[in-house]
C-alpha cells in the first residue's frame, strides 16, 4: 500500500486491511456494500439502548421480566432484538442481596444484540484477569462500593452463553413511564460495574 | 495489574463512550470477518479461537512485563483474521 519496495507483511494495520478486502472482493468472497451495511449497524443501529428498553420494559411489565429471567433469548426477541452472538442470552436480576458482574475472561464475547460491541475497558487484560478474582477491588475502581452482606457473582461469557444484567430500579421513579426508565439505563449498569441513578432523568 | 492501571482504563472508555471503534479499519477488520462468517467461509467460533489464541499471548506479556494493552484489541482481531484466512487458503 505504501511506496515501500519490501512487502514484509509488516505494514500498518490500516493498510493490512485494505489489502485483505481487495483480495476478498477480487475473488468474490466480500460484497464491499455489505461491508459498509455492517460497520453502519454496529456504529449506529446495535446498542446498549436496545437493553435499556429491555431493562425498562422488565421493571415495568411483572409478566415480562419472568419472561426474561425464563428465556431471555426469547423475551428480547419480542421487542426485535436479535443477530450475531445473541443465540443463548441469560438475563441475571440484581437485587438487595446479589450483585451480578459480567465478563469474558478469554477475549471478549458480549450480548451484541442488545449491548452492541463491547466498550475498550471489558476487553482489557486488567478487567479481564481481575474481574473474578477480586470483583470487588474492580467495582470500587468503577466507583461503587456495596455493602458486604451483598453477594457478588461473576458470570464469566463464553462460546455458549452471554448475559445481561438487570440492574436495580432506582427509588424515586415510580412516576416515570418506560420510555422515561429506559432514557436512565446505561450500559455499564447492564454489565455489572455500576448502578443506575435516577437522577440521569 | 495495578488499580491506577485500570483506572486509566475507565476514563479513557468514558471519554470515548460513543465510540465502538477507535478509527476506520477496525470497524471494517471487524465487519470483513463477520461477513465471511455468516457467508459459510468459517463459523465465528473457529474466528473465535484464533482471537482467544492471540489474546492468551498477549496476556502472558502483559502478566510477565506488567504493562497494559489497552488500545491493542484490534490488533489481536486483525491477527486473528489474518491467520485463520491463511488456514483456510482465503488469502491468496
């Protein structure tokens, strides 16, 4: 790609990239458009506002969140959530007692169809190699300490499995309606590092 | 792995909260891998255990060196990509 005369295999990432697409498209294999379609649905379209609905839709609909916590593959289905590595969901419900935390320990699998792609940080070596061992000494780096009569479990992703967690509605928005509750839910209240706050309303 | 280090961490993924890709080849590294996946070319657990090998490497630097590889995730996939497409004979 570059004026280089010595082709080592060696150069930038940018231009590595550009190469395999051309020699991918050139035999056929890659449709360039639907390259663009992809990385538009992933930049744009898939994200943790996806399980915000899902989250606020449990909190308010008693017959929804069983549905959930039963087969929660399913249950985001209904609001048309679905795709790539959303084949086997579980959804874990925080409460007074648990706190659940998520992570991949070997690389990065992550609910794509209802959080998107995973945030720099879950990816990390340093949240990666802690999050089971010391889950609280990670929280507390997130700024949130809980109570140690709270039992923190970790689910660790795999191949099979990914998981959302259904943080704790917040007190003070019995008012609010789900379209309201879910304006609050962030993403990382969905992977177990924080909680939701009501006031973000 | 030190506290500082992943404190670092959190406020450089809160900065740029909004953004799932740090520049234009990672998105198209990751969507050139996703597509020829559900194409048939490979299953995305067979990518997945070419990105889990590069990662496991990685992580044993980092364990021995103690340095972050935050930022360096795409350079895992793109690896990951790179050699299950030669495995294949897709490359050429």
């Amino acid at each position: 790609m570059s004026g280089d005369h010595h082709n080592t295999g060696d150069s930038g990432p940018a231009a590595r990239v550009k190469a395999l697409e051309a020699v991918l498209t050139e035999k056929g294999l890659l449709d360039p458009a639907a390259i663009d379609a992809i990385v538009d649905t992933y930049e744009t379209r898939v994200g943790p506002r996806n399980g915000a609905r899902v989250v606020a839709k449990a909190w308010t609909d008693p017959a929804y969140r069983k549905r959930l916590l039963a087969d929660a593959t399913s249950a985001v289905a209904e609001l048309g959530f679905a795709g790539p590595e959303g084949g086997h969901l579980v959804a874990v419900e925080n409460t007074d007692r648990v706190h659940n935390l998520v992570v991949c320990t070997l690389c990065s699998c992550y609910p794509w169809p209802v959080l998107g792609l995973p945030p720099v940080w879950y990816k990390s070596f340093a949240y990666r190699s802690r999050a089971v061992s010391d889950p609280r000494g990670v929280l507390e780096d997130f700024g949130l300490e809980l109570p140690r009569d709270v039992e923190v479990r970790v689910w660790d992703s795999s191949a099979e499995i990914r998981y959302l967690v259904i943080p704790q509605r917040p007190k003070g928005t019995a008012k609010m309606s789900e379209g309201e509750l879910a304006a609050i839910v962030t993403r990382d209240s969905m992977v177990g590092v924080a909680k939701v706050e009501a006031s973000r309303a | 792995m030190s506290n500082a280090a992943l404190n670092e961490l959190i406020e450089a993924a809160r900065l740029d909260a909004d953004h799932v890709f740090s520049a234009p080849w990672e998105a198209r590294a990751f969507a050139i891998a996703l597509q020829l996946s559900q194409a048939g070319h490979f299953t995305w657990d067979e990518f997945r255990d070419c990105l889990i090998a590069e990662v496991r490497a990685s992580d044993r630097i980092r364990a021995r060196d103690g340095t972050s590889n935050h930022g360096q995730y795409y350079d895992h996939f793109l690896h990951a990509l790179e050699n299950l497409l030669e495995e294949k004979g897709l490359a050429h």
